[in-house]
C-alpha cells in the first residue's frame, strides 16, 4: 500500500486489541495512524482500572481516542466520525442492541469511507441462511446485502469469515469441551467439522487485509487456524489432559427440544446453528492465510498452551 491510511478501530476488547497489535507490528504499516473509537465516558474516565487499559491501548500502539456510541449516535453523527478516517474495522460486536451492525454500516456508507472491514467475524452467513436458530445472524445478512447493493460507492469492504474464535470452543457453556465437568460432546455429530481461529490470528489476517490487499476487496474471504472435527477435538483434549472424559452427542433433533424448552437461550441458539452444520467449517486450502502463506494457531498448539486442570 503506497499511501498510509488512518485506521478507525471500533472496540477494543479481545479482538479490537488483538488488531491493535497486529497493525502496528504489520511490516507494510508505513506510519498510519490507528485510532480507537470509545465512549466519551470511557475515555474520560477516573477509574483506575479504565484509565490502566487506556494507558495500555496507548503503550500498544493507538495513536488517539476517538469519541463515540454505537447504540445511542444516530447514523448521521457516526458517518461524521467516520468520514475523518481511510479504514474503519468493527471489533465491536457482543452485547450491542439489535440492529446496531446495520446502522454501523449505514454509517460506513454514507460517510464514503474508503475501505471498511465490518463485524462479520465468524461463520459464513450465507450458507447457514436466513431464519436459523440464532436470530442475530439474520442482521449479519442485512449487513452483506447492504454492502452488496453498493458496488458502485467508493467504499470498498471485506469480509473475514474465521469460524469459532478458538478460546469459544473451551466455553462450557458452549458445550464442546467442559473442563471442568471433563465432557466432550459433538454438535450434530462426530464427524462434522468446524473452522476455528485464534482472536490473535484474526488480528493478524486483518492487518494483512488493510496493509497488503493484493486486489482483495469487496468480497468474503476465509481464514482458520484449523478445521476439525469434533472427534478430532475429543482426541486431543484427551492427549493434552489425559484422565478419564465422557464423550456425549448433542445432534439436531436434542438441540431443538433443548431450545423449545429455552427459547431465549442465546448459547444454545449458537449450537443449534453449528449442530446443522452448514457454513460453519472450510477447508484449509482455501483460506486466505494458506494461499498467502501464513502460519496460523492450531488446535494442538493452542491446547499445549493451556495450564493444566
């Protein structure tokens, strides 16, 4: 990239910091300033513990606070934030009120940013579809049709399909792997596979994206640190931990009756999504840090580093 852009970052918790370092660590930076949109009450902030992690932001590279609401600014004050900046990436994604995505990228859009990477950190969206279990993926589709009927607008924009962020997999309450009950169980079914990346690699392959785009742009690219199975996930939780495991299956029709009985659930709304199984796994080969080379975070790697139980 012969010109250094002014990067936006929206959020900086795991995945915003993960991105943070990874763009400054990035050899084809080339001086670009990197700002973090906060809440002006988080900037502003006389709490120890909040001034610490601004201090940390700033220690890790952030060039400036920028002040903002995702759930309260209209579209309107955000485009006006974001029109200041060449990049924008959405790290901000949980816990944020319905509907909040599409006005991010509405906001995107109108303020003309040059290159937007939006929250779609995850699966494929299209292939799982409209209308599954988890209802706040339907947002994420509005998203992709938003930006697809803008081909023409100067933004271009990339999406990065990463299957489950890997420190997802180990949530008990997510089911695959509960170390502390030393339960393994498989959505769907033991063969069925999933793509997972590490919140370090994502940060990794999105610098990548905004430093060196080689022609990628307006366009769904996938990366993984690996894609497994789930008997493979077994096998290796039980070589890193070794002792006795249960191994369970939740397939799609014990999922359903799971969620029948807690439709507000929103845990089970995701396995519900993986037990199907589609858009949720790809292969190898195809992902972008294969096809650049890069060396991403497997699963055995990732569990050696693990502290024992």
């Amino acid at each position: 990239m012969s010109a250094a852009p002014s990067i936006l970052l929206v959020g900086a918790g795991e995945l915003g910091t993960a991105v943070l370092e990874a763009l400054v660590a990035h050899p084809k930076r080339n001086n670009g300033t990197i700002s973090i949109l906060l809440r002006q009450s988080s900037i502003s902030s006389q709490d120890p513990t909040k001034q610490a992690q601004n201090e940390r932001l700033k220690s890790l590279g952030a060039t400036s606070f920028v002040a903002g609401d995702l759930a309260n600014d209209s579209v309107e004050r955000l485009a006006e934030t974001f029109g200041k900046f060449h990049t924008v990436i959405a790290c901000s994604g949980f816990g944020l009120p319905p509907g909040t995505q599409v006005k991010l990228t509405q906001a995107v859009l109108k303020a003309k940013v040059r290159r937007y990477i939006p929250w779609q950190w995850g699966i494929d969206y299209d292939a799982v579809g409209g209308g599954s279990a988890q209802d706040l993926f339907d947002e994420q589709l509005q998203v992709r049709s938003l930006l697809r009927s803008r081909e023409n607008t100067d933004t271009d924009w990339v999406i990065v399909s990463t299957g489950l962020f890997m420190s997802f997999l180990f949530l008990p309450e997510f089911g695959v792997v509960d170390l502390k009950g030393r339960k393994l169980r498989a959505l769907g079914s033991w063969e069925a596979r999933l793509s997972l990346t590490t919140a370090r690699d994502i940060g990794r392959v999105a610098a990548e994206v905004v430093y060196d785009p080689r022609e990628v742009q307006r366009q769904v690219v996938y990366i993984a640190g690996d894609t497994v199975t789930y008997a493979r996930v077994a096998e290796l939780v039980e070589k890193r931990f070794g002792g006795e495991w249960t191994r369970e299956l939740w397939d799609v029709d014990f999922l359903k009756g799971k969620l029948r009985e807690r439709p507000d659930d929103g845990m089970l709304k995701y396995t519900n999504v993986w037990a199907v199984g589609r858009g949720v796994a790809w292969d190898m080969e195809s992902t972008l840090n294969a096809q650049r080379g890069i060396e991403l975070q497997g699963l055995e790697s990732y569990l050696k580093e693990m502290p024992d139980l």
